[in-house]
C-alpha cells in the first residue's frame, strides 16, 4: 500500500501518494507562497464579510433614546418632576446645560411629587451629617462663602441647586470675583430661584453683578433681611429701589463704595423698609443731606444703629439724626469733612438722642470742647465714647464731659494730642461711680507732669486701664495712675518704652485688686524684678502675661512664674532672652494650666526643650517660628507628640 501525506488547508483533510510529495518538495517555495497569499486573501475577505454583517445589523437597530435630544423646555420639564433634592444635586453633575436648567427651576415650580413626599434618607449623608452637627454652631442657618477665583456663576448655580434641594441658601456672602468668569446676574438669578428663603446676602467687590441682579433677588427672596454690597459699581438706586419693594423685612443695610447709589435709593429704603434696625453707609460718593435725612425720618422708630464715614454730608444731617433718631442706641461718625462744631451741637441740643449709649467719632474736626460737653449733656444714657483723631479736643473739654455723664462706664482717646495727664486727671477725679475703663493710646500730650496733686484722685471703680503707645509717658506718671487706681484687674501698657521696674513696682504694690491680663509688649526696660513682682502678688488670678519684646527678660522670671501661677493661660515671651532651663521650669509646673505659649524669637531655646515642650500635654497653640537652634526634624517630632496643638514654626 503506498504511503500517504495529509496536509490541513483551511480545515480539510487532503491525502497524497508518497511520491507526489517529493513534487511538492521539489517544487521548492513557489508553491508554498502561493498557498500563504491564498490564505491571507481568503482571511481579509472573510473580515469584510464580517464587517459588512454588522454595519447591516447596526443599520436596523433603532438609535438609542437620550435626554439630550430634548428641547429646553421637555427637559425643563423632566427635571422639575424629580422626586426628591439627592437626585437634582446628581442632575446638576451631568452637564452645563442640565446644571442651568435646575438652576433656573423655582422652588414654587417643582412637581408635587418632589415636594408633596420626601426622597428615602441617604444613610451616608445622614451618617455625615450627624458627625458634622456635633461642633456646628446652634444656629442652623449656615452662612455660605465664596471668595476669590471661586465665585463664578457655575459654582453659585451649583451651590444653588445643592443647597436648594434641602431647604435653600439662608445665608450667603460673595467676596471677590474670578477675574473673567465672575459672578452676574445669572448666577443671582440662580439664587432668587432656588432659595427663597435667604434672609443674608454679601456682594463684596463683585463688579459685573448689576441692578437686574439685585431685582431678581428682591423678587424671589421676599424674606431678606440683611443686604451688604461693597465695591459693586454696577448697582444704582435702582437695584436699591427694587429691594426696597420686594423685602419690607430689611433690618440691615450695609453700603460701601458703591458710586452708582445716591439719595433716591435711601429714600426708597428709608419709605419702605419700616423695620430698618442698622444702617452702615461708607465712601459713597453720591449719597448726600437728602438721601440720609430722608432715611433717618422714615426709619426714626426702629433705627438704633447708624454708621456714617466718608459722606458729603454737612450739619443739616447731624441735625436730622439729632431730631429723629429717637431709637439711636449706636452712632459711629468717621471723615465727615463738611461737617462743624455747630453740626455737633444741633445734634446734642435737638434732645432726641434719649437713648444712645454708644458712640464713636474718628477725623472730625468739628468735634471740640464745646461739641462733647453738649453731647454728655443731652444724651443722659451715654455709657460709652470714643475719640479718634479729633485734635480739637482739650483738657478742659474732658473734664466738663466726665462732669457731665453721669452713667458713663467706657473712654477711649486716640491722636488725641491736645490731651494732657491733667486732663487724665482731672477725668478720674470727675468720674461717675461706673466708670470702669479708660483708654489712651498714641496720645503724644501725656506727659509726666513736673509736680503731682497735693492729694490724688482715687477711682476705685476703675477696671481696665490702657496706655499704649504714649511717648512721654514714663514712670512718674505710671506711679501716680497705680495711686489713682487701686483695683485694676486688666493692664495695657505696651509700646511705653520709657517705663522701668520703678514705674511698674508701685503700681503693683498699691494694686488692692486682683490682676487678670498684663501687657507689657514693648516695654523693653523691664526686668526679671518687676515680673518677679507681679506674678508672686497675683499669681493666683493672672490669665495672660504678654512680655513680646521685653528684652531684659531671662530665665529667673520663667522660675517665679512656675512656681507662683497657677491660672496662667496665656503666656507670649517673643523676643525674650529665656532658654530651655526656663521652658523646663514651665513644663515641670504642677498644676499648670498654659494653653498657649509663644516663643517667637527667643534664639537661646534649641532642640534640648523639644522633651519638655512635648511633655505640655495642656498647650493648644505654640509658637516656635525664629527658634532656630530647633531644627525642623525636631519639630515634625513635637507635632507628632502635641498633635491637637497648633504648633507655627
């Protein structure tokens, strides 16, 4: 039987004769080219047929149904019917497009199923939520921020949307703006629509937002009460005019730099808004006399806080606000150039000011002797005044105020350089028996005086004491304020680089009273011995000790106060010249209560007191910035060791 060889093409069998196999051999490799080419022709044929197949299947196959193929208004449509607020906020991430139609959806135009029967609960959301109530404030109205390059329309709408899915936007502040893509109309059309119950809006330098924006929130917000713009140079008194008709509930209105608001917008405020309670108006160009008097007028039963500074204003509005102001309790006058003497004095003689307790005057230069002998005179409840800049203001204005008010509690004097420690004296002598806090900071007239009083004044009701900044001031002065004043229990006396341990002692030892907070930053004359003094006499209800920049201070006062204080809080020795045995001595401390301490600059402290640092198991914040000997190793060691401490450094 002859010998047969099989060959597989394309899966069939094919038998030979064994002598036809030497023909094939001998054919040499013409034969097999040929037979590869059949192949991979065989192969792209049966490919294309493939393909073919398909294209004609797919060609029969409906296309796929998609949302996007709807018009606007279908899927307007589709998207208010939602069932519940979880599901528009999961619309609001497909798309731009699907993101404005929500935004543009009133909460008054969802279906009835998204409003009639709440979505089921998202356990994750409500796991969140539960966590994050624990350190949220009792107010549930959370104020919502954007700042900068974030405050677009799209993430407005966004927050919209989000927000509105539960019960809206109550609160929210807008400052700044992306610098081409910036809040607009739209994003507080988006606002107006989704969240009708916002009772607080801030536009802080949001220069593309302009009437019309302020018109669709005073159409779809009815309830807001507080509106604050600021360097919005797009809105008029028209945008204030449609607040005024849509929120009759405005308590609060804050203006800043706003160049397109004049007088017809107060006027409109001032006829509508009757429940007016705060009004703060700053750098407006164009508000005048009629804007503000029309306001105050119109608002004279509910208006208690007025804030006036930067205005062409003259005395007629003084006058106004002296006559109407009937339920004034604040009033805060700052850079009224155009207003005199005789503008502060209508005011006070005008009696309407029964009821203003406090009040702050800054750059005016009609403010004189005349001016606050008159104001203490008509406004018999003023328990609080403070003067800034107001240069016209003497020792003799001062003591016929103090004689005066009868119930005031709080003096400030700032640049008030006509001042002297006689009128200072004669303030103490003159006082009401609830005068409890007294104020001079960068006062150049208080000086020491050649000779003291035969006999001093004694205030005992005197309570907190600040003397800051005062050049002349130095330790005979310091001496007869610790005579005058006998139960202080907080002291400022920093920036007063004159003063020495023998001004400080004698206030320390005539001090009958308990001491709570001592600053003596920039008291660079003090020592170890005045420190020593005061913590081993009121170690047991001093809080806070600042000695930033006090120079002369060494390790020894460290030692007192560990083993003196046992109040202690706060603690600030910037620039000081301890070293670790004296941070040793602070954390070896029984019973110490040091939440915060600074040793900013203190170049004597190296890594050696990282151990006892990091054995402070109370501290909350720690500042370590110039320590240089630390080293920043061992500083990522003590952030681990305090990891609830705020550590800078």
């Amino acid at each position: 039987m002859p010998a047969f060889h099989a060959y597989g093409d394309g899966g069939c069998l094919v038998s030979a004769p064994a002598e036809l196999s030497g023909m094939f051999c001998r054919g040499g490799g013409a034969v097999v080219q040929q037979r590869k080419r059949s192949l991979v022709a065989a192969s792209a044929v049966a490919a294309a047929a493939a393909e073919c197949m398909r294209a004609s299947k797919k060609q029969r196959q409906p296309p796929q149904p998609s949302l996007d193929l709807l018009p606007d208004e279908c899927l307007f449509e589709v998207l208010r019917r939602l069932p519940g607020g979880r599901e528009r906020a999961d619309s609001a991430c497909v798309s731009r497009r699907w993101l404005a139609l929500l935004a543009s959806i009133r909460v008054s135009e969802l279906g009835h199923a998204a409003s009639a029967a709440p979505s089921l609960p998202d356990l994750n959301e409500e796991f969140v939520m539960e966590e994050d109530t624990d350190d949220s404030p009792a107010d549930p109205c959370v104020e919502r921020v954007l700042e900068g390059n974030e405050a677009t329309d799209v993430r407005l709408a966004a927050m919209a949307v989000v927000a509105g899915s539960r019960r809206g936007l109550e609160k929210l502040a807008i400052r700044g703006s992306h610098p081409t893509r910036g809040v607009t109309d739209q994003g507080l059309l988006a606002v107006a629509r989704g969240s009708p119950n916002l009772c607080s809006l801030a536009l802080w330098d949001v220069p593309l937002v302009t009437d019309a924006g302020l018109a669709e929130i005073a159409a779809g917000c009815p309830s807001l009460e507080r509106l604050d713009i600021t360097s919005c140079p797009l809105i008029t008194d028209k945008g204030l005019a449609a607040i005024a008709q849509g929120c009759p509930n405005l308590v609060s209105l804050t203006m800043e730099a706003c160049s397109g608001v004049g007088n017809e917008g107060l006027r409109a405020i001032g006829r509508c808004c009757l429940k007016l309670q705060a009004v703060s108006i700053k750098n407006c160009v164009h508000v005048g006399d009629q804007g503000i008097s029309s306001l105050v007028c119109s608002a004279s039963a509910s208006l208690a806080k007025i804030r006036l500074q930067g205005l062409n204003i003259t005395d007629a509005s003084l006058a106004v606000i002296g006559y109407y102001g009937k339920a004034v309790t604040d009033l805060t006058l700052a850079r009224l150039a155009a207003v005199g003497e005789r503008g502060f004095w209508v005011m006070a003689n005008a009696a309407g000011l029964q009821k203003l307790r406090c009040m702050s005057v800054t750059s005016c230069l009609g403010v004189t002797d005349l001016a606050i002998t008159c104001i203490a005179k008509f406004c018999p409840g003023l328990k609080q005044l403070c003067l800034r800049k107001c240069g016209h203001v003497s020792d003799a204005g001062l003591k016929a105020f103090t004689e005066s008010a009868k119930v005031m509690e709080n003096l400030q004097l700032e640049e008030c350089n006509r001042v002297t420690l006689v009128g200072v004296l004669a303030c103490l002598i003159n006082c009401s028996q609830k005068f409890r806090a007294l104020s001079l900071v960068k006062c150049t007239g208080v000086k020491d005086v050649c000779s003291a009083p035969a006999q001093l004044p004694v205030c005992k009701s005197l309570r907190f004491l600040t003397i800051k900044d005062c050049p002349g001031f130095t330790d005979a002065s310091l001496a007869v304020v610790g005579m005058i004043c006998p139960q202080l229990e907080q002291v400022d006396l920093s920036g007063l680089g004159e003063v020495t341990d023998n001004g400080l002692l004698p206030l320390i030892k005539s001090s009958e009273g308990s001491l709570v907070k001592v600053d003596l930053s920039g008291c660079k004359n003090i020592t170890d011995v005045a420190v020593s003094s005061l913590v081993k006499a009121h170690g047991k209800s001093v809080k806070q000790v600042s000695l930033e920049g006090c120079s002369k201070i060494t390790d020894a006062s460290l030692f007192c106060i560990s083993e003196n204080c046992t109040e202690l809080a706060e603690l600030d020795l910037s620039n000081c010249m301890v070293s670790d045995s004296g941070v040793a001595s602070l954390a070896s401390a029984k019973h110490f209560k040091l939440r915060v301490l600074s040793l900013f600059g203190c170049c004597k402290v190296t890594q050696v007191s990282v151990q006892f640092l990091g054995s402070m198991g109370k501290l909350e914040g720690l500042n370590l910035q110039y320590c240089n000997m630390i080293g920043n190793h061992n500083i990522a060691s003590l952030e681990k060791q305090l990891w609830w401490c705020d550590i800078l450094a």
